[in-house]
C-alpha cells in the first residue's frame, strides 16, 4: 500500500464507496477528530498506568477506528454496511458501551464522591486524559452535527458520549492513583 496516491491533492478525499468530498467536509471533520482523539488515547496507553487500563484503552483505540470506518462509508452506499457488498468493518454495539460503563462503575468504586468541577492537571497523564476528553466532546459535536445533515447509526454518539465520561473518571482514577491534587473550582465571589 503506497503512502501517498496524490489524488488528495486538489484539496478532496474518498470515502469508501468511492465518492469524493472536500477534505473539510463534516464527515471527514468527524472521523479526523476520531483519529486525533485516537492519538491522545495512545498516549495516554504510553504513561506509567496499570496494565488493565492500558488494554481497555487498546480496546478503545480500536473501537476509535471502527466508528471512523464506519463514518468513512458514503452513506448514499448503504449496501456497503451490509449485504453482499459488506465492507468487513466490524459494528459497534451496546456490549461496547456496557464495557465503558463497567470499567466507569469500577473505577468510581475506589474514588471519593464529587462535589465540585474539577480543573484538569495536577498531574502529566492525568491532563492527557482531560484532553482527550475535550477531544472526545469536540468529536461529538462533529458528529452530532453531521447526523443533522446525513443519518448517522445513534449507537455511534452514543458510545462517543460515553468515552468522554470514561477518560473523565480515568483522569480522576489516575490522580487517585498518583496522588495528585484534585484542585476543586469554587467559583470566585465578587460583590
């Protein structure tokens, strides 16, 4: 597989299926900000973290690239999605979205309840992990912008939604477990 093709080189790419859109086009917004969410969470797997956080984030770097699949197929070619011309992406399903919630609910056992917005830092993995959560909003709203002008499969935004809860809860697992600082915003009061 050659790397460079040139045929992105007018400034439009191809989604499976053949059709060719503008490279900013909001489908291409929403799986490239999947891609750049997918970056970060690999970072985040490079840290010094447990080794059952670092295969659930793997999990998720592949459900990333699933879902990006999934919104790569030109949906005026729905046959691709299923049928004899089934392209062999694997489908993202509730069992995903169970597996998040599990490890969230796992998680949350072993933190202090909270009561108050935290800001991100305190510590180097743990603010990777919050910007991989604003990344992980930043491509919902992409997505969710793109099902206003072309359907996109619900369960999608859904275990998107949910990724963003789970890096939240991780962020604040990992300060946990590093003993960082968990700095409360109380906002300031002025009369």
């Amino acid at each position: 597989m050659k790397i460079y093709t040139k045929t992105g080189d007018d400034g439009t790419t191809g989604l499976f299926g053949g059709t060719r859109v503008p490279k900013h086009h909001i489908r291409i917004e929403s799986y490239g900000t999947l891609d750049e969410l997918n970056s970060w969470v690999g970072l985040i797997r490079d840290q010094p973290i447990g080794e059952s956080s670092k295969k659930i984030l793997i999990k998720i770097q592949e459900k990333l690239f699933t879902i990006g699949a999934l919104l790569a197929i030109d949906p005026k070619k729905e046959k691709l999605k299923s049928g004899k011309d089934r392209l062999n992406i694997p489908k993202i399903d509730t069992d995903d979205i169970d597996l998040l919630e599990k490890e969230i609910d796992l998680m949350e056992q072993q933190l202090p309840p909270m009561t108050h917005f935290i800001l991100p830092g305190g510590h180097t993995t743990v603010s990777y992990c919050h910007i991989g959560r604003t990344i992980c909003r930043r491509a919902e709203r992409l997505v969710s912008q793109l099902n206003d002008f072309e359907p996109v499969d619900p369960i999608l935004l859904t275990y998107i939604n949910r990724l963003s809860d789970f890096l939240f809860v991780l962020a604040r697992k990992l300060s946990y477990d590093v003993e960082a600082e968990e700095i409360k915003w109380i906002p300031e009061k002025k009369y």
